[in-house]
C-alpha cells in the first residue's frame, strides 16, 4: 500500500494534492437512495470542512457530496472480476455525487483530485481494472456505477457512483478531501467514521479430502468456511495442488459470499490423472493428502478399460522354463539366475455394438517382491508349454463382440509364488481416461 504520513493537520491541507501513486487494485458499489441531501453550503476561504451526507458548492456553479461511506472487504464488478484488498486491509466505499448547477459549461470533480486521509495516512483513490469490454459496475457488496470523471459537463449534467479506497482494517475517523485538479489546492473534506466490527471475517474450518480414492474417477473434496464478521463477505481464495508425478500441478479458485454467522461448504472436484500422491492446500490455512490407487481385481475376472473394452487377466503360471512356439519349430526359454517367469493368459473383448480403433491400454507392468518388469516376452507365434495360446497383442481395431486371447510372461524373482504377484494394466493418463487397474489373488 503506498500511503504517505502526514504529522500536522497544517502540513496535510498545504500537502493533501501531492500524494504517491498507488497500484491499481480494488472496488466496491452502492445500491443507496441517489438523491441529493439538503444543506448545500458554498464555499469559503481555506478548506471547507463537512460531514458525510452534507454537499459543497463551488463558485462556478459546481456542488459536491460524500453521499455516505460504507466498510467492507473484497469487492466485485459486473463482469465477474474480484478486487481482494492485501491481508490486514479493507476497503471504504464512498457514494460521490457531483453535478453542475450552474449555468456554464464546467469540468466536473475527477476521481483522482479525492484523497482519505486515515490514522496520519493518505490514500488515493483505487482504480479497477475489469475485463476488456466490462461495464464500470458493482455487484458486490451492493450494486452501483463507479464514479467517472465528466468533462464539459452542461448545466444540470451530473457524475455519481462509487470511489473506494484501500486502508487498514482497523481504520475508524476519516477525512475525504477534495482538492483543485490544477492547482492541487485543498478545497474542502468531509469526516466520517467506519466500525472495524461491521467487516466480515472470513475463517476456514475444515477441508475434507478422502485418505485414499480408486483412480480413474474426479477426486471430491469440500471446503468449509465460516463468516465470523458483521456482514455479509465475498470469499474468493485459490487453492493449491500437488502431485506427486508432475512437476506443476494446476490448482483452483475457492469462490462464495456468506452472511455474517453462516457457514458455507464449497464442493470441488480434481481429475486423478492415474496412480500417484495429491497434496491439496489451501494457503495460510490446512493441507491435506490423497493418495491415488489402482483399480483392484482379482485374477480370473474381468475389468471394464476407459474406452469401455472388458479387459480378464487369469492368474499366474510360475515357472523357470517355457517353450515358445517360433511356427514350424520351438525352442526351450529359461529364465537368467535369480529370475522366474510368470506366465498370464489374456481375454479383451468388446461388448459395445460400435468398433472400438484403440489400443487395449498403455501398457502392462508385473510386480513381484519389489521387482517390477514392463518389458513382456513376445515371439511371432506363441507359447507351447506351459500353456499353449498365441501371445497377446495390442490392436487397433476391435470390432463389436470380437474377442481376442493371448499369453503374455513376464520376468520376477526367483522362488516368487502366485499369490505374491500383481499384474497391472495402464491406460492412456488423459484427462478423460486414467485408470489403473491391478490384479491379484484375493482383490
């Protein structure tokens, strides 16, 4: 915040046009009676002073008022954008209505010749920043114009709307000045007061994440938070994500109002994107884990893949040696020291009444006491012992009720028994399809 100190109240009427540029950031509107209050006084030598709710009447005709002034937190404009003020700041919305009645063509008051002056402080005026082709207009915490500056203004033309301005939150006295837009002059003020009490008070209470979820479907969690203030508030934070397989991981926006003493529960959802580790946070408050694991079957029965093929994977022969039928002839392959073979017959068939022009899935993997083989043994025919069937492929085209069968043999260690082997099918990780599904004896 870019706020400059003043020390007398001499030193801010001679300084109160020459303050620091403040970055552009936050807005907020009003839905209040727009017309003009009575006790219009003209004005005089030095700084006129006036409360909020009286007007200020120049000599070219010109009248000013500071309608009302109301305290809030985060704001936001028609067009969906959120004006959040920075941790331990507020915001204060003033209703700012000039017109000309006089009988000369006249500048109107611009936003920027205001100033508030709080706790020694002064800050200029915020200037929104929308989405191109957005309308000037609030939405929230009340609905109204923002206050544009009106040059050549003709007799009875008028400029009202909201100016706000960002300062602490346990700001209470406070002066809007009004100054010559070309001599930088202090024309006149008026005093207020906001109640730091009246500002919502936004707090999290939970997020709730599952411990562990079955990939494949969107992850569900839910936030919930708490408004402890006096009015209604506008909770608009971003959460945060963590996976554990890739290096920048897209987080979300958490977006509500709440009423002062309500409770809200914001429900989200986070694609799995395959077998892996997800940390979801919430910055400032809580963070939370899921862990992604495979879809579980049990040898011998069947599984549905995302492009809807039902993929059977029978349970495993152990073994040191197979032959492999080369078509015409066969040789005898033994596994290497240390290592067994684990033989796995394959069925995929397709039960939907459309041709299905994938492949069965983006791979197979074999676990077995740690040792994990991607890497199955294929030959041109198949396998002759210890079972006879050709090997199993991948295809490109499965046509309605059209089944294929095979063998695939993988390498594990030596010695491994049936029931300490995990077979597992990839699918492509996509956000549409990301499954992994593992078999084993017992799932």
């Amino acid at each position: 915040m870019h706020r400059r100190t003043f020390l007398t109240s001499l030193a801010l009427a001679s300084t109160a046009g020459c303050t620091t540029t403040k970055p552009d950031s936050a807005v907020a509107s009003s839905g209040e009676d727009t017309s003009r209050p009575s006790g219009t006084t003209t004005a005089t030598s030095g700084p006129v002073q006036r409360s909020v709710g009286e007007s200020y009447s120049r000599s070219d005709g010109v009248t000013i008022v500071v309608a009302s002034a109301r305290f809030t937190g985060a704001a936001r404009l028609v067009d969906g954008t959120t004006i959040s003020p920075e941790p331990g700041n507020a915001l204060i919305l003033a209703d700012v209505r000039a017109a000309n009645t006089g009988e000369s063509v006249v500048d109107l008051p611009s936003r920027d010749s205001l100033a508030l002056i709080t706790g020694g402080s002064q800050y200029q005026p915020l200037k929104p920043k929308g989405k191109p082709g957005g309308e000037p207009t609030l939405s929230f915490p009340l609905g109204g114009e923002l206050y544009e500056t009106v040059e050549d203004a003709h007799p009875n033309v008028t400029a009202l709307g909201w100016v706000f301005f960002e300062v602490p939150a346990d700001s209470m006295d406070f002066r809007i000045s009004l100054s010559d837009s070309q001599s930088s002059t202090l024309e006149a003020y008026w005093e207020g007061q906001v109640d730091p009490s009246s500002l919502p008070d936004m707090e999290i209470t939970s997020l709730d994440v599952p411990e562990e979820h079955v990939n494949g479907e969107p992850i569900q969690f839910s936030v919930s938070v708490t408004n402890t203030g006096g009015s209604a508030g506008l909770f608009n934070q971003r959460f945060s994500v963590v996976r554990s397989t890739e290096q920048y991981a897209q987080g979300g926006t958490l977006d509500t109002t709440i009423e002062p003493g309500e409770t809200v529960t914001i429900e989200k959802t986070l694609p799995a994107k395959g077998v892996q580790d997800i940390t979801i946070s919430v910055p400032s408050a809580i963070e939370k884990t899921v862990r992604v694991v495979p879809t579980k079957a049990q040898f011998g029965s069947s599984h549905e893949l995302p492009n809807g093929v039902q993929l059977r994977v029978s349970e495993p022969i152990v073994c040191d040696t197979v032959r492999v039928d080369q078509g015409g002839g066969s040789f005898e392959h033994r596994s290497i020291d240390r290592r067994s073979f684990a033989v796995f017959e394959i069925t995929a068939w397709n039960p939907t009444d459309s041709t299905i022009s994938e492949s069965v899935t983006g791979g197979f993997e074999v676990e077995a006491n740690g040792y994990v083989d991607s890497n199955s043994r294929e030959y041109p025919v198949g396998l002759l012992d210890p079972v006879e069937k050709p090997f199993f492929r991948e295809w490109y085209e499965l046509a309605p009720e059209e089944t294929m069968n095979g063998v695939l043999y993988f390498d594990v260690p030596k010695n491994t028994q049936a029931d300490e082997v995990i077979f597992r099918a990839k699918s492509p990780v996509t956000e549409r399809a990301n499954k992994v599904c593992e078999w084993k004896i017992g799932e």
